[in-house]
C-alpha cells in the first residue's frame, strides 16, 4: 500500500532505507498478499521483534490449522524433545496432524460419552513465554498501516509509543480474541477500521481496529490523541464484537461464513514476559456423524470454533 516516499511509522523519506518487502500484516500469520510500502527497513526490523511475540501466543492455533508462514512452513508447537508436540504435515498431498503428549494419564486427556459414544480429547499447550506488550504493538503497528494518511494527525502519541513500547502505555493494553474454522484455517487475511460516528457515547472510542488472519481474530481501539481524552486512559476499553468474513465466488454459489464468534477479553498490558493464555486445545468427536469440532480454553474460558 501507499509509497515509498515516507515511513508512516519513523517519518523516513531516504528511499535506500526502503529496500525489504514489509508484509502490512504478519507473514507467520499467514500473510502473503499484503505489503507495506511505506515501511522502511528499521522499522521493518523493529517490528519483527512485536510480529514474533505475537506469533508465539497464537502458535497452537497456527499449527493445528495448518497456516504456512514464513519460509511457506507450518509453525511447530512444543520443543522436538519436550513432553507436549504438536505437529502439522503434509504427506501424499495429504495434511497430517501429530500430538503427543508424555507425562500424562491418557484417560484424563480423552473421554468418551457412555451414551451417546462421543469422543473428547484434551491437549494442554506447551508453555510458551511472551512478552504481552510487544503482541500488543504488533496489533497496534496493523492497525496503524490501515490508517488514512490524513488521518495520521489524531494518533502522534501512539505512533511515538509503537516505536517505544516500554515508555507510558495508552492505558490498559486490552484487546479481544476469538477463533473461526479452528483446526482448518481459511487462507484469508481481512482488516476494517470502524471510526466513531457521531451521535455516538463520548466514551466509545473514535477507531477501533479488527484483523482476521486465518482462524485468528483480534480486536482493540486504537487510541486517537484528540478524541480519546488523556493519555495515558485511566479507563479500560472494552472491544467484543463478533466478527464474520462472508466469501463469495461471485458465480452465484452460496456464500460461506467464517464466524469467529464472541471474543476473549485479554489484558496484555504487562512488559515482562508472561505465559500464553491459552492453556489447552479441546477436540470433540461423534464418531456416528464423523462431525468434529475444535475449541481452546483461555484459562477457565472456553471458545468455540466449528471446524
């Protein structure tokens, strides 16, 4: 998008600092259609250290739905020689899923209803540190590159603390996180901005940004300097919409819905590493039906993703 005439994020306009392909929205995503022009290499590079974190919350997720990302690879989760792996393969043309988990009771990880036959397994996620701030950013940054040059203006402060994570926060770093087609991830990359209509309450914040990538859906306001009153907030904006991507061939097939559902509420306000909030994957099978769905649990929360 845009041009390489100056970074939106740094204010460069030395075009051989203009030299990487920058991907608008994270390549470990499953990103390979967007770019960024108007990102130059330093930033390219700082950014990469926020895409990382982010990606290694959202690993489990990648892995099981088999999105490719860099390198055209599928994210491994869990080390090779650690008690929980997960593992994505494609073998005869044929996608493969691996899961081994040691060091625990198989009748505690699978069920099976005595009456209606059905089949549940549960796979605890591998403990993966992440730094909650620098995930954050790595939202903030896409949201950033969707915005209308003019208006840049409104978010100056924000823009000074993407580049500086660990100086005064907008507030606190909460954000909403929901799942779609969990366990067969759409190759699909989205984004909208939703800009404050007026008439609306004073405190609904003026942008708020939503990205689908994949099975992935993230969701946080993006805090404007003149619209969203001082900084940093001392209130806590709360994101929970539930987000759809319709697709159609444009053949006058049915279209299909990717639902992603009511969203997680995080806080990831925290700079010091932290573990990833998602605790487990959860698979439900009717052997009767060959109907199976996927869903994770977020600590003592559960989503759902029919797959």
């Amino acid at each position: 998008m845009f041009d390489r005439t100056r970074c939106r994020y740094c204010g460069a306009t030395d075009r051989s600092r203009f030299k990487n392909v920058s991907h608008m929205f994270p390549e470990a995503l499953g990103n390979k259609w967007l770019i960024s022009l108007d990102e130059c290499d330093a930033c390219n590079q700082l950014f990469g250290r926020y895409d990382d974190a982010l990606s290694k919350v959202a690993g489990p997720i990648l892995t099981i739905g088999g999105t490719k990302g860099k390198g055209n690879s599928v994210r491994k989760t869990g080390a090779s020689n650690g008690p929980i792996r997960i593992r994505q393969e494609l073998i005869d043309g044929k996608r493969r899923l691996s899961i081994r988990v040691d060091g625990h009771n198989a009748f505690d990880l699978a069920t099976v209803d005595p009456i209606s036959g059905k089949m549940r397994l549960r796979v605890p996620t591998p403990p993966e540190r992440f730094s909650p701030a620098l995930a954050y950013a790595a939202i903030v940054k896409m949201g950033i590159a969707l915005l209308p040059t003019e208006e840049l203006r409104h978010f100056g402060r924000l823009l000074a603390w993407l580049r500086a994570p660990a100086a005064s926060a907008p507030g606190p770093l909460t954000l909403g996180l929901s799942l779609g087609s969990l366990g067969n991830a759409p190759r699909l990359a989205s984004a909208a901005l939703l800009k404050r209509t007026p008439g609306a309450p004073d405190n609904a914040p003026y942008m708020i940004f939503i990205v689908s990538a994949g099975s992935l859906c993230f969701q946080l306001p993006l805090k404007s300097d003149d619209f969203d009153g001082p900084w940093p907030s001392q209130t806590t904006a709360h994101c929970a919409l539930e987000w759809s991507n319709v697709l159609s061939d444009g053949k006058g097939s049915a279209p299909i819905a990717i639902r992603y559902g009511r969203p997680v509420e995080l806080d990831w306000s925290a700079a010091e590493p932290a573990l990833s909030p998602i605790t487990a994957l959860v698979l439900d099978f009717d052997p009767l039906t060959s109907n199976a769905s996927w869903s994770a649990e977020f600590g003592n929360l559960t989503t759902e993703a029919r797959s």
